[in-house]
C-alpha cells in the first residue's frame, strides 16, 4: 500500500461511497447500458486516435522527402 500520495483522497473515497457507487452500477449492470449507449463516442474517439498516429508519420515522410529533394537541386 502507497503511503505518499500526490493529493489527498476526498471525503467520499475515506468513506467508502465511491467503491459502494461502482459496485451497486456494476450489480444493476448499468455499465453494460452505458456502454452501448457511449459505444458512438467511443469509436470516434479511438479512430481519431489511430488517425493522429497515421497523420504524424505521413507528415514526417513529407518533410523528409522534401529535405532531401530539395537539397539535392542544389
């Protein structure tokens, strides 16, 4: 167990509400309903991820083909 923590727990946490929370979500099966609910979001989240990815290695590519093209003019 960490005895150094960056921020100290709230309230709800030192008592047990939050744990109690997630665990009552989890026996009502709500997370299943939310995610299929957010499965949208998700998706275009996790595509704009992998695109950003995709887009810096083309950037890279073009910025080094042009260095090298353009220093070999001179």
């Amino acid at each position: 167990m960490k005895f150094f923590r960056y921020r100290k727990p709230s309230l709800k946490t030192l008592l047990g509400l939050t744990r109690a929370k997630r665990q009552l979500k989890k026996v009502l099966e709500i997370y299943e309903f939310t995610e299929i609910i957010n499965a949208p979001k998700n998706f275009e989240r996790k595509l704009k991820r992998n695109s950003s990815e995709l887009v810096r290695i083309f950037r890279n590519e073009l910025r080094t083909n042009f260095n090298n093209n353009f220093l070999s003019v001179f």
